[in-house]
C-alpha cells in the first residue's frame, strides 16, 4: 500500500509558513530531508508577505514616485498637470505583488515536494521513541496528527495593544492601516521604531497630518544616536509632529475620529485629536496554545529561547523567527535563523547567527541601513573608538538624484583598524547596507576598504569617503 501522509514520518515538521517557517522547509528539502509545513492559514508568506515587509515597501515606493513627481519641475520636467492620487490602485498594485509572491511560494513548496498542512499546529509534547507529533487542527475542529524526528516553531508575532485597545477602524495595527480605503487626513503613530516610522513617512509623503509619539528618548532607539538626531530633525523638516519621551496615557475614541492623551517630556499633558491612530509599541511572539507548556522548553518575556544551532531545551525542538528570545523581529533574521535549524537536522555544518552582523533597515524618506556596534556601544565594550563621518551631500551621484540628507558613519577600533559598525542615513540606505554587512563578515578593516575601488559616480562612493574620514581623509568633503 502507498504510503499516505499519516503514516509518514516526517525528518522534520515545521509549524508556521512566514519566512523563517517556509526558508527552513526549503532548505530542509535542499538538503535532502523529508519536510511537512504546517500553516494555519491557506496562504504561505506569514506577516512579511501579507501585512509587513512587502506591502509596506510596495506603498514606500508609490510614495517615492508621488514624492518625485511634486518635484518633476526641479529636473526640468514641465507640465504634468497635478497628480492624483488614486489609491484604490495604489492598494490594487500592492496585493498584486502580494499574490505574485505567494503563488511563488506555493510554486517553491511543490517544486521541492514539501508536505503542506493546512491547520493550527499544535506539539503534542515530548518525542516518544524519538518522533514528535503535531496536532494539526483545520477550521472545522478536526485534528489529525503529523509525525516528524524534528520540529521547528516558527509561528511568529502579532502586534502588540495598548492595555484596554482593540483594533478596529480608527484604533489600527500594521494589518488594518494596510487595507484602509482612504488616506487619512491625519494620524497619530504610537511608537516610533521601524514600522511606526515608516508609516509615519508613508501616510506624511501622501498628505496626512502626521503626530509621532514615542515613549523612549529618541526615534528608532536602536539605531546611532546621530541617525536618531538627524532623522527627527528631518522628519520635522517634513511637518511630522515629533514627540519622544512622551508617555500615551489614554486612547478615545471621539465622534468622528481618536484621541490620545500623553505626558510629554515635561510632564505636560497633552492631547491630540486626528482620524485615526496607528499603534505600533512591538510584536509579541505567538507562542500560546503550541504546546510549548507540555515540553522543557524555556521563554523569557513570552519569547523562546534557543542555542546557536536555534535548538530549544526540548530534544528535537527548534524555535526560528519572531518566536526567538534575543534576536531582532526581522524577516532575513528568521530566513537565516531557518538555514541554520535546517543544516543542524540535517548534520550539516553551519554558522550561528551573531548579533552583530544583522543588518536593520527602515524604509523612511530618507532610508536608514545599518550593521553592527553604534558608537556608544563600540564605547561600552571597550573598544578605542575612531568614527569617520561623510555627509551624502558631498557625494556626486547624491546631487544627481536630488537626495543629499543624510550621511554615511563608520564606527572602528583604533588599535587594529577593524570595522565594528556602519550607520547609513540617506537614499538607498537600505541597498546601500549590503556592503557594510560583507564587509563586517568578512572582519575588514579601514585601511583595506580606503583602498576598495567603488565605481563612480555611486552612491557606494560615499561609503568609501567615509571610510578615508576616519583616518581624516575623505576626498570629496
Ligand atoms: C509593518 C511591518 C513591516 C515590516 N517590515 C519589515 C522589513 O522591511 N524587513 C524585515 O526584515 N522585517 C520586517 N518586518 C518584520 C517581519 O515581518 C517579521 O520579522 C517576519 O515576518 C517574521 O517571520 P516569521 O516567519 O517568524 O513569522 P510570521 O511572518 O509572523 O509568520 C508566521 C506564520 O505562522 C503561522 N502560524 C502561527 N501560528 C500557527 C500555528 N499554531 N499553526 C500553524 N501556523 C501558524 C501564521 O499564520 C504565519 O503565516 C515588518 C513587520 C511589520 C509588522
């Protein structure tokens, strides 16, 4: 008799499809293993494909476009007439690339015949005689059972609320405000990290009056602190109300719109009203009702924590994604920590995932991309700082394109030169990381990148000024 799927024993089952869940599948696969992935939903892809990195730097870019069109007379571009804004199309375009994408991912999962579940999954507890078995539930409450010598947790994060919120039409989290019929008139982000800032760019650049309020000292807390500075100047610059240090007391609903009341720097209370407000305070793992209780394995602040191999305490268990204790919420930090679960089942050597060489990006007008120590930090651990410093707007390709906020930092240890740290604040910010990640991997130091030949004019040209600045010899500043 042909063997079916409930007799199988899988080499390992993976519970969530996100990209931490469907990069460990495919590489699982790649190397041989025999993979089941198990999703609750009918679509691969988790909050990055559907409610995150890709719908959010779709409509990042309409609004670059929308942003060069305002300026079409500064290149000698005329008579366009005054744009609209149709955003019934705008959001149209968006979920088209979503389903592109995630008819790649069902193309992907057939082409390395991995084993798809639909259903909430659910470990069963520890292996007995060495196989797991995951409970899967599908929507009408059936359950049947899913074997495999290995399973990896995958099952991501959701938005976090304040105390007393829910999400509805004006109270949003990263999934409502990416479906709303209209731009509103004005917003009020709670929350000034990544997805706070970028919204706030987004929605400003579309014509919303735009209210920041970030609890912490500064905006994208985990960024250089000159990025921080620099980036709320500009943000100002654009008419976003920023307020940082300020404490969210209250959140309202009115007739027609909210209100949030706050204790600002000062401890002055202030109020402010707008159409609707975006709270965007952090993502809590979704590690409830997944069986995590029955086994050894060990959470901090509702998270799991793993080994360098992403190995839980519980034997054969690994945890990947949003889900892990210690590691940043990011897409290519799940898709990587998947590598390396996959190449650990599969005997497979691999390298951990150090900290320190995760590049960030924030897709704001202007971008932020970075790697590695900020200047305080490389102080904290004792290192001898020297920071080179190089504005974009002595870089040609910079002036070309109309973009010269921003500047390229580099952060090293003055003994042997190497570089701890690269803090990118300006356009293609986020592309432009790419080098500073190989360049910290690959323990690179000034003296080699001063004399790494950057093709010209680029914009990577303002990397290599900036490397020359820490020895006090940028060319073009
Ligand atoms: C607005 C926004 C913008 C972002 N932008 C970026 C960005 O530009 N770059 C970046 O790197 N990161 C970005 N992120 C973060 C990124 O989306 C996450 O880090 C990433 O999606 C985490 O991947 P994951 O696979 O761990 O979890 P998820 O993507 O959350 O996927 C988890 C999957 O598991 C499924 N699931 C959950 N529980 C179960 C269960 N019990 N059984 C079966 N299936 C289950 C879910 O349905 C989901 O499909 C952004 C996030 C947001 C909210």
């Amino acid at each position: 008799m042909a063997e079916t799927k409930a007799d199988t024993i899988f080499d390992v089952a993976i519970i969530g499809g996100g990209p931490a869940g469907y990069t460990a599948a495919i590489r699982a696969a790649e190397f041989g293993l025999k993979v089941a992935l198990i999703e609750k939903t009918d679509k691969l892809g988790g909050t990055c494909l559907h409610v995150g990195c890709i719908p959010t730097k779709a409509l990042l870019f309409n609004a670059e476009i929308w942003d060069h069109l305002q300026h079409a007379a500064d290149f000698g571009i005329e008579n366009i007439g005054a744009p609209t804004l149709n955003w019934a199309a705008v959001l149209k375009r968006k979920n088209a690339i979503i389903t592109k994408h995630t008819k790649g991912l069902d193309f992907l999962m057939k082409k390395h015949k991995i084993a798809r579940f639909e259903g909430f999954g659910c470990l069963t507890g520890p292996a007995q005689a060495g196989v797991h078995t995951v409970d899967v539930a599908n929507s009408a409450g059936e359950t049947s059972p899913v074997k495999a010598k290995n399973v990896i947790l995958a099952t991501g994060s959701e938005a976090k609320m304040l105390p007393g919120l829910a999400p509805d039409d004006r109270i949003l989290t990263n999934i409502e405000i990416l479906a709303l019929e209209q731009v509103p008139k004005s917003l009020i982000v709670i929350g000034a990290g990544a997805v706070g800032m970028e919204f706030s760019s987004l929605f400003r650049t579309f014509g919303s009056e735009v209210t920041i309020v970030e609890f912490l000292p500064r905006v994208v807390p985990v960024e250089d602190e000159e990025v921080s500075k620099e980036v709320t100047r500009l943000f100002k610059k654009r008419g976003i109300d920023v307020n940082t240090g300020a404490r969210v007391e209250k959140v309202e609903k009115t007739e027609n719109g909210v209100r949030v009341t706050y204790t600002d720097a000062n401890g002055k209370t202030q109020v402010k009203e707008a159409e609707k407000v975006l709270v965007a305070v952090g993502r809590a793992g979704r590690t409830a009702n997944i069986g995590v209780e029955k086994t050894k394995i060990e959470q901090e602040r509702g998270l799991i924590k793993v080994n360098e191999a992403q190995e839980t305490a519980e034997p054969g268990v690994f945890a990947i994604g949003d889900i892990v204790f210690g590691l940043p919420q990011l897409a290519h930090v799940g898709a990587m920590a998947g590598m390396v679960a996959a190449a650990k089942i599969a005997g497979k050597t691999f390298r951990p995932i150090r900290r320190d060489r995760i590049p960030g990006c924030t897709y704001t007008e202007p971008q932020i991309g970075s790697v590695g120590l900020t200047e305080a930090q490389a102080r904290e651990k004792g290192y001898d700082v020297k920071v080179g410093k190089f504005p974009f707007a002595g870089n040609s390709k910079a002036t070309i394109l109309g973009s010269h906020d921003g500047f390229v930092k580099i952060v090293s240890d003055a003994k042997y030169g190497e570089i701890l740290g690269v803090h990118i604040l300006g356009p293609q910010a986020t592309e432009l990381v790419a080098e500073a990640v190989a360049v910290l991997e690959l323990e690179g130091t000034v003296e080699e990148m001063m004399y790494t030949i950057h093709a010209h004019p680029t914009l990577a040209e303002s990397l290599l000024d900036a490397y020359g600045a820490v020895e006090g010899m940028a060319i073009n500043a």
